[in-house]
C-alpha cells in the first residue's frame, strides 16, 4: 500500500503526524536507525520494538552487495529475513555510489562502480535499484539520485540535480510499472528527493520537477555532506515552506540530536542517521547537552550510571566503570548496552518533541534545547 | 553461606542433584557458561536466565587485570558488577597462569609474570588469589593450584601435584581466615582441585591430600589440556569412584556435547568450557551428532533455520542464509544469534541429562548419545 500521511497538530511550522504504512504505523516527528546490513548493528528486532523504534532504515547499495536480492527475495524480503516486522524504507544506493568517489563512473545511465568487497564491476541505475528496493519489499522506496558533492558550482549543482530529476522520473516510472509484476504489488510506496547543493532555486526547481508526479513523501537529500551548520539551516528555510504540506518530509542522514530539533522546527518529519550507533560502538554516549566518552580515565571506577535521568536498560543496571571496562576489553555486551543507551536518547527525543507538538510547547521546547559545541570531526564520525 | 549438596537420584554412577549456593539453587549436572571479563561474550545477563543458566563462571586472572579487584569491590562485588544475580563460580587464576608457559616464573610462593595486557610485572599466590575471589564475592571460590601441563613425567606430575597441594591448604587457610573480616563474611565456599596429571596414584594421593580439609567441593583439574581421549576417561573412571559422593564434583574445562555425557556417566556433577561460547563467534553451531559450519557456502541461500528441531530464539526466527551472511559482515548479532544457540544447546542438553536420570533412563540416554568424530584441532579451538 501507499503510505498514508496525517498531520494531526503543529507548533509553529513544527508537525506532529501519523505515517501509516503497509507493516504499520509510525508517529512522526520520527528518528529510523540505521540497519545497513539487515541489521540494525548490536540489536535484535525485539530490542529495537522496546526502545520504540516504529521504523529502520535498509541500505539497497550495502545489501545489493551482500547477501545479494536473490538471496533476500527467497525469504520473501527484508522484513521476514531479519525479522522485523515493522515498517522498512531503503535508500536508493546514489548516497553510497557517491561516496565511492574515485571507484565509480557516472554516466546518464547511472554508475558502474568496484564493489568494496571483491572488486567485481556493479552496475546501479535507477532501473536497478528500484527493482532492487521492489525484491527488500520496502514500505517506503527511494528514488535513485545523484547526491551532490560539496563544495559545487552553481553549474555543477545544477547538472547534477537535473540528473537526479531525470533518474527520478526514471525511478518512478519502473517502479509503479513492476507494481503490477511482483507478487500483489510492492508493499509501498516511493519517494522523491530534493537535490541543488545550497543554492536555493536550484532546490525549487528540484522540487518543481519533482511535484510534476505523484510521490508518497519528499524527502531533503544532499545535506550534512560538509556544507556549513548555517548553510543548511538556511536551506531548509527557504526550501521547507515549499514542500507540499499534506506529504512527509524527509531529511537525509541528519543528524546530532540539536540538529533533529533545529529541523522539526522547519518542518521536518523524518530523520535517519548513523550517529547513535556508530557514536555508541565508539563509546560516546549521548546525555542532556553532550557527550559522554566511556574511554575516559575519569570514568575507571565511576559506580554511577552514564545518566542518572535516564530509563533505558544500560542506565537503569549498569554502571560507567563497567561500560569502560566492557569497552577496553572488547567485549560485544559494550557495543550493545551502548548503543541501547543512544538509541533510547534519541527516540526518547522524538517522543519528547511529538509530546511537546501535541502539547502546544514546542516552541519553547526548541528554544530551550541544549546546543552543544561539537567539534566538526565528530558530526562525521 | 557454604554451598550445600544434595544427590536426589542415581543412575549407574550419574547423579541428579541439587547444589544450593547463596545466590540460588543450581540443578545438577549443570554446564557453566564462561563469563571471563564479567560478561558472558555477546549476552545479557536476562538472556542468560532466560536460557536456564543458574550459574557462570568468572576468570579471578582476567578480572584482576582489567578491571582489577578494587574497581568490582566498588561495586559490592562481580554479581552487582555485572548484574547477574545468580550464583558465580570463580576458578583461581591457576590455569591461566599455567597457559602463560614461557612469560612466567613460578615459585613456592607462587607465580610471578608479565601482564599479557600492559607487560606490567603481576604475582598469583594462593593468598593473593583467595584474596581476590572474596573480593569477587562468588559463590564458589576454586583452591590456587599448579595445573600439571601434558606431557609429564611421573616425576614431575608428582612436584606438581604436591605444589598444587601445599597452595590448597593456604588457600583453605586464607580464605577462611578472611571470612570474618570481610563485610558479613564470605558469601560461598572454597572447592578443591584434585592434580596428579594421567597418573592414578598420584590423583588418589592428591584426594587423600585434600580431604585432610573440609571442603563443599571437588574438582578434577589438568584434564582436557593434551591428553588422549581414552586418558581422561581412565582418570575419571579410577579417580571419581574414590571423590566424596555427598560433594559436588566438577570437571574443570570439558568439554564438547558427548563428553559432558560421558563424564556424568562417570559421576560428575559440574562442567564449564569455552567451547559453546567460542564456536557460536566463529560460526560453528551445535546440531544433534555434529556441528554445523555457518561460513560454508552451501547455507548462502538456505532459508531454513539451522536446525528445525531446536526451539531457540535463533532457530524459531532466523534462517541458516541469514547467520551467514550476518557472519560474512562481521555483525555482532551474529555472535549473539550464534552464542543463543549453543548455549541453548548445552543446556537443553543439560536438562535432557538431569530429566532422563530422574525417569531412570539415563544409562539409555548416554549409550545412545551421537558420538561425533571432532578433529583434534577443534576441541582446543
């Protein structure tokens, strides 16, 4: 089924709504974590469900290469493979090929690329991934894009989006055409993304090519690729207040917590990002206004929890001594009551900014959130 | 408290029993999972529970190098350390010490060595280590012994034996002596370790050393470290007649499915190993009469569980395509889908050996037990 948006209240240009979707239904302002390989890494399914993850994001390149579609289809796709049984959405793989950058040549195709794993020649155009994301059986599909890299030229960011314009005619029409073909239809529906680096009426125009089909949701891509904090602020600024209204919005790859806030305040209804995961099997773990480095000498023999506030598991039986040790020695019970910590602190955020939204708050909810200084390794790390 | 035992049934030399510790009851034959640096590698202490482990094991050697004793003092001990609630055994530090060969010296007083973590100079002595395990506040606390290796000589089985005898009696000494100093006493009691290599006499003169002492239990230590399989079964079938039925006897560090059988048809009670643990991260599973290597190729496309008849998490929700490939991409849920299932093995088996002493059809039970051939390579693995 197509997926279904609502928007049920909003603070300001702030939305809480309901995204209803063929495997169920996802309150939004919503955060997907990432499962790339089929897995949200260091979680099972149930553990992501406690922690009220409504939503996972796939990886179509990652999961193209290993285990492969055929493999996946056999299990009748993603969701029975990795037994998860809540809503899907795949990327499309163009964020990946582009950050292949040397590996890969572009063509009005799509790109040929080495796989990473064996060097064989891959192949991903629009065609490809959208048969490819029709095989995961998806709730929500991307369409395939040419991500543009930063810094660009006004020209190249216009090649490059009118590229991502046409794949994403390309995506839309093989993707409703095999509707039909695959066993009673896809299970979902697809979205466009919104291309043009940080030049504004390239981002309109982006939009205006778009909205000439009918898509599900829009989602913001081509962001948080190096550009400046402000720079994006002001994209989403003056692209937001065009999307259509009456679809979600969907913000690529973004991002620490502040950054979540910052674009809910625009208008933004969808995040995905790595940052909890990958921070957490780091060993930085997120607590009101920062960060927490486990590795720190300072925490040797702390019997306290990283956050005495917090509810999640890690917090509630574990103390900062033991996450360190488990961290020193390698243990995989440290990636995993990491990672519940930072999972539970950003869905707990998502809860707090929908209740905030219903509350009639979130302005001040906004206005009072922490922005901490991050130093700009760290936000790509 | 001191553990307290009770035999509940027998079938031939197979004891059902009941071994009651300060932290809970344990039924016997049991197997105890290895939880070296406080964490039994990829699982939480509630999966543990949930898979009927009533006890585990910690490493008093690994813990006392990292974190090191003061850090789980802090805590109130390993269990609170951790958060297992159930009882813990910790061996002495003896094997380990004794797997060190070449970076140590040993002396009556004890070993000294080089800290395979950080090269700092270390020294194990019987007090040292009692010390440290009443820190620990396990359950069972293990005597320091010298682990005879394999070969030896008659000779030097002999010295060894004798050495590993004297640190009993100041390991007795200790850590009774400290009972009444630490806060309410030590929660467990002190097991003696039986040495004397494959030699007869010396295991019974090594018996007849310890039980000049009280001691809640005996284990037979320096097995399962070379010797031949026809060996070891000599050893347990002259030695354990001779143990003290109304004690817990425990086989330190064996060992694969059908050796645990083997052994409590010979009248042992307690088991640990490394094996169930070790093989689930390197993708070898347990299946009735063999193992099952998930890295062949042959299970890339297979979307049946491991095995159908096994009612494991892993086995009711994952096909044998989707360890493989979680196992191609290094993904820590496959060390923990893979450790669910092996250690749900062991303990199935476990309580499948318990169930058939008490129906009086144990002797049936162990005489029809698969007994795989294993290359030699693997039960040291």
């Amino acid at each position: 089924m197509q997926p279904r948006f609502e928007v049920l209240a909003r603070g300001g240009s702030a939305r809480l709504g309901r995204l209803t979707a063929a495997h169920g239904v996802i309150e939004t302002p919503a955060f997907l974590p990432i499962g790339t390989y089929g897995t949200v890494k260091a979680m099972t399914p149930e553990e992501l469900e406690a922690l009220g993850a409504e939503i996972i994001l796939g990886n179509t390149f990652h999961l193209m290469l290993r285990p492969g579609p055929e493999i996946i289809a056999a299990h009748g796709g993603l969701h029975r493979f990795m037994n998860w049984r809540r809503p899907i959405l795949t990327d499309s793989g163009g964020f990946q090929v582009f950050s292949l950058a040397s590996l890969r040549r572009m063509s009005e195709e799509g790109v040929r690329f080495r796989s990473p794993i064996d060097g064989a020649e891959v192949e991903l155009t629009p065609e490809i991934s959208m048969a490819m994301q029709l095989e995961l059986r998806s709730d929500i599909a991307m369409a395939f894009d040419d991500c543009t890299p930063y810094p660009a030229s006004e020209r190249e960011a216009r090649e490059s989006m009118e590229r991502s314009m046409r794949w994403a005619a390309r995506s839309h029409a093989r993707y409703y055409a095999d509707m039909g073909h695959s066993d009673g239809g896809p299970p979902g529906g697809l979205f466009g993304i919104i291309q043009g680096g940080v030049y504004t009426p390239l981002r309109l125009a982006s939009l205006d090519a778009l909205t000439k089909l009918e898509w599900p949701g829009f989602a913001v891509g081509g962001l948080a690729v190096g550009e400046a904090h402000e720079e994006r602020v002001r994209v989403l600024e003056e692209l937001v207040p065009h999307m259509p209204a009456e679809r979600p919005r969907y913000l690529m790859g973004v991002g620490f917590p502040e950054d979540i806030v910052e674009a809910v305040e625009r208008g933004i209804d969808l995040f995905d990002c790595v940052i909890p995961t990958r921070h957490a099997r780091n060993g930085h773990l997120f607590v009101p206004g920062g960060v927490v480095n486990i590795r720190n000498r300072t925490h040797a023999s702390d019997v306290s929890p990283v956050d005495p506030g917090c509810a999640c598991y890690t917090c509630r039986n574990y103390s900062r001594a033991y996450l360190r040790h488990l961290d020193r020695c390698n243990e995989i019970l440290g990636c995993r009551l990491n990672t519940i910590h930072n999972l539970h602190f950003y869905l707990e955020l998502m809860r707090a900014i929908r209740a905030s939204i219903a509350a009639g708050s979130f302005e001040r909810f906004a206005a009072d959130y922490p922005r901490p200084r991050r130093d700009a390794g760290s936000a790509v790390a």
